[in-house]
C-alpha cells in the first residue's frame, strides 16, 4: 500500500460508505421506511467480516488466550467463556451505578426539536463579546460546524473565541443553536439516562414495578456470575471470564456511520487478579491487546496507545493505573483518533457494589495465600478480587478494519480494493471459469467444492461465470478477496491453473492440484 493510500486523512468517509452499501457491508437500518439514526445493519459480506473478527478474538482470547503467551506470572493464562442476558434485574444497574449516575446533561432546541449532549456542544463568539454578541453553537465533525463557523466569521472576522456552550452557565438567550434560525431557542441543560427503558410482564401496565432495562455494556454480566463461576469450574485466581454480546445506549447525537450506535455489539474480558498483582496484569493486557490489533490488520500509524488523564478516568477505575486506550485513526478523526478498546483496571468496585446490594458474598478464598500454618502451608486468605478490564467495540474493529482496508487505486478497474488481512476476509478465495462453456464451469465447480470442504468454515469460497473476467476479478478486489484462481484453456491440457493476487493483482500459474495448499499459506494455516 502507497504511503498516501495508507493515510486515514485522505481517504472519503463518503467513498467508504457508498462502498459498503454497494457491497453489502453495512446498510442502513430499515432503509426502506426511512432508516432509523443510530441503528445499523450488515450485509452478506459484513456479516462475515463481523463474524470473522469476533471468531478471531474468540479463539485468541478464550479457546487459546493470549494465543500461547504466558502471563507475568509464567503461567498460562486462563480465560472461561459466559452468554448473559441482555435484560437483567433492574437492580444490577442501581448496583453498577447506571440508573442514578449514567446520565448526560442533555439540551433542547424548542425550534428544531434536536437534542443535544451539552458537553459536546462548542462555541464561538467574538472575542470578549460573550455577553453582548450573539454565540454560534455547533457540534464538531457535524454540518453545523461549518455552518456556524461561517456565520461567526461573518459577523466578527477573525476576532473569534472558542468555547465550551457549557462555560455560559444556563443563559442561552444569545446563543444560536446547531440547527436553529433564531437566537435563545436551546433549553437549560438536564439530565438524561442513556439507557433504554422497556417493561417485562404480560401485563399491559408500564409501572416501576415491571420496569427493566436493555443492558448498556455486557461487563455486568460478568460480574454477576463471578460466584457462579468460581463455584462450578475448577478456576482459580487469577483468571479471567470473557463473552461477545449486544448493548444498547441511547445516544443522543449518533454519528460517523457505526462509530457511535445506539446498538452495538462488545467483545468484553473481566479478567480477576489480587490487588498486589493488578498493576502487573493490567501492564499485560493492555500490551497484549494493542499487539493484537497489530496482527488483525491495524498496524501502521493509523493505531496509538494513549493512557487517560486523570480527568478522564471512569468513576471504578484505579487512580494511577487507570486506563488505557487504543485508539485508531478514522477518516472522521482524522488527524486525531477514536478509541477502539479501553484497558481498565476497574479496582474492585464491582463485586464490592453486587456484594452489598444483592447480599451475596463475592469474596474469594485463596489457598495460595495468607500466613503460613506450623506444616508451612499458606493458611489461605479471603478477599474481594480486583479486575482489569479489555473491553472492545466489534463494531468499531469492523469499522476500523474497513476503513485501514480501503485503499484506492486508479490504474485497476474498481478504482479501489479492499486490503483485508487473509484471517478477516469475508471471502477467502474466487474460483473462476476463464468463460462459461468448453469444459471451465466442470473444472472450476470442482476446484470449488474441493476448497469448500476444506476452507468454507472460515468464509466463503466464491465462484462466478458471469460477465468478463476483468469485471470479475474488480467484484472480488471490492470484497477483498486475497486469492482468484481461474480456471482456461491450459488447465484442461497441462491441469494448471491462474493465481491472481489481490493486493498486487499479478498473476501466476500453479498446477491445479496445489490450489488448497498455496490458500492454506495465504491463510496462514
């Protein structure tokens, strides 16, 4: 890939966008009636590129965790897979913290009826004019950004101040909202739960009493079990519960395609340590999992590990080892970064809040530990485990890794092809007839069950006649298919065959016979 192609700054969100629609990667969420904001929907080729990640880290993190590395211990790392409810007893999230502290100062426009998340809304004045000029409000990356930075220049030039809208207090009476024609039309900020509310029963009364929630991070799940995983497996500390599953926030402003949804889909570890050993672990994970990215396809400078400061720090987290991000370089951010995974050491804060809500102790007896009995044996030691936290948005990897993929290129006949790494590759190979008569389609129908036997678990294994084989090969550099091979007039003679590679687009000839050795090895099988 070029230097300049490699460069998230210069690719088009909109060319990306109009490719996974053209494509099948994503669409938008009931289109047909309009679409719906913040909801989104993969196509057949999303869809496996979603299910290939998510594969992916399933096997990396709980089948073989750590993919064979050791933890700072020596020992190998021991990680045991849950499926929790997406609706829980509402009094989970008054343990987590989630109904009286998930909440966002939230403003109004009485002219637009838009809602805005008040920490989010900038704006301009004239310098030293706040209280005596009007005040452009915006939202970054949105198209009111542009529209208010125009009328700001407009009326004072270049004798500008920016500021955050919430530095003015609640008097709104000069302000301008994002999207409105007239000043003093935005509300006093409030606050607003992020989580979606819904009744459970078969009753038709929508009460506080049948209230629940859909979950807004799978973490809790997690915790809740902790007991029950420790009491019906053979785990010890420390080790690690992991599971993939939906989560729902009501974001107020959803934007940047999957970016920011109001359903999304995590890939979540809990992992469990002793507190004299959490810096450590969370030293390791946080090393491990941006490694990881690496190897999945994101390396390059596009991803960065950036540690919090202590202003952002999430009200579990540990003051001094905190969290981590790694974050990814999007078209949208460009030339900044949006996170990808945090790496949080959580303390012990959710198993203490579970274990005085719920009553039900969530201590750990370790027999490793303690003072040592007259037989020199540890006497074995109680305590609440402390938990490092890798928490990962699929959608968000899929996001990236379309985005890192995308790479255009005028001199072939897509304009662009799609560099996805061999593992996460929707289709992993084509098998085409050079045209469709002569005895090509029996050879190549051959190849093709031949190659989905053995590689159709992983993805598809595509075969097409249609069409010139130009026009063919363009469809698969789209897909990011690595690997076409075609099938002519030679194979019926000398059983060879043509291995066109995507990221090249040069051509070879292999006998036949070969095929599901040379795509093991592109695999890395």
């Amino acid at each position: 890939m070029s230097e300049a192609s490699s460069n998230n700054a210069n690719k088009s969100m909109d060319d990306i966008m109009a490719l996974c629609k053209r494509r099948g990667f994503i669409y938008q969420a009931s289109e047909i009636y309009g679409g719906i904001n913040g909801f989104w929907d993969y196509g057949p080729l999303g869809a496996q590129l979603k299910k290939n990640l998510r594969d992916a880290w399933w096997q990396d993190v709980v089948m073989n965790p750590c993919v064979g590395r050791p933890g700072p211990d020596g020992e190998p790392v021991e990680i045991v897979p849950v499926d929790t409810c997406i609706i829980q007893n509402p009094k989970v999230w008054e343990a987590s913290g989630h109904v009286g502290g998930f909440n966002d100062p939230m403003i109004d426009c009485r002219e637009s009826k838009a809602r805005y998340r008040a920490d989010h809304v900038r704006a301009i004045s004239g310098k030293g004019k706040r209280n005596e000029a009007p005040i452009f409000a915006f939202l970054t990356d949105t198209p009111s950004e542009t529209k208010q930075r125009k009328a700001a220049a407009k009326k004072f030039g270049n004798e500008i101040e920016e500021f955050d809208l919430l530095e003015l207090g609640t008097d709104f009476a000069n302000v301008l909202g994002p999207d409105a024609d007239t000043l003093g039309t935005l509300t006093e900020p409030r606050a607003f739960n992020l989580m979606f509310k819904t009744f459970v029963g078969a009753t038709s009364a929508q009460t506080d009493e049948n209230a629940a929630y859909l979950r807004p991070e799978t973490a809790q799940g997690i915790f809740i079990n902790f007991k029950n995983v420790v009491d019906t497996t053979r785990v010890s500390v420390p080790f690690g519960i992991a599971q993939t599953g939906k989560a729902f926030r009501n974001e107020v402003t959803p934007r940047n395609f999957t970016f920011r949804s109001r359903e999304f889909e995590q890939m979540e570890i809990e992992f469990f340590c002793h507190a004299d050993d959490a810096k450590t672990w969370f030293t390791f994970w946080r090393d491990w999992r941006y490694q990881w990215w690496q190897e999945i396809g994101l390396a390059g400078d596009n991803l960065i590990l950036r540690n919090h400061d202590s202003d952002e720090l999430a009200h579990y987290a540990k003051e001094g080892e905190g969290t981590s991000d790694i974050e990814y370089r999007f078209p949208f951010t460009a030339p900044g970064f949006g996170e990808l995974e945090g790496i949080a050491h959580r303390g012990n804060f959710d198993l203490t809040q579970h274990e005085e809500h719920s009553k039900k102790k969530m201590q750990y007896f370790d027999t490793t530990r303690g003072e040592l009995a007259p037989n020199g044996q540890p006497k074995g030691e109680w305590y609440t485990p402390h938990c490092i936290e890798p928490s990962a948005g699929l959608d968000r990897g899929v996001l990236a890794i379309i985005c890192e993929a995308y790479t255009p290129d005028e001199s072939r006949a897509s304009k662009v092809y799609m560099k996805f790494h061999p593992r996460v590759a929707p289709i992993k190979a084509a098998v085409f007839p050079l045209v469709n008569k002569d005895g090509m389609p029996e050879k190549a129908a051959e190849l093709h069950q031949e190659l989905v036997k053995k590689f159709g678990h992983l993805g598809a294994i595509e075969t097409d006649a249609k069409q010139s084989i130009g026009k063919r090969y363009a469809r698969m550099d789209e897909a990011g298919c690595p690997i076409c091979f075609t099938i002519d007039g030679d194979t019926l003679t000398d059983g060879t065959i043509t291995v066109r590679d995507r990221d090249t687009a040069e051509q070879k000839r292999i006998p036949m016979a070969q095929a599901s050795a040379y795509l093991a090895e592109v695999l890395g099988m």
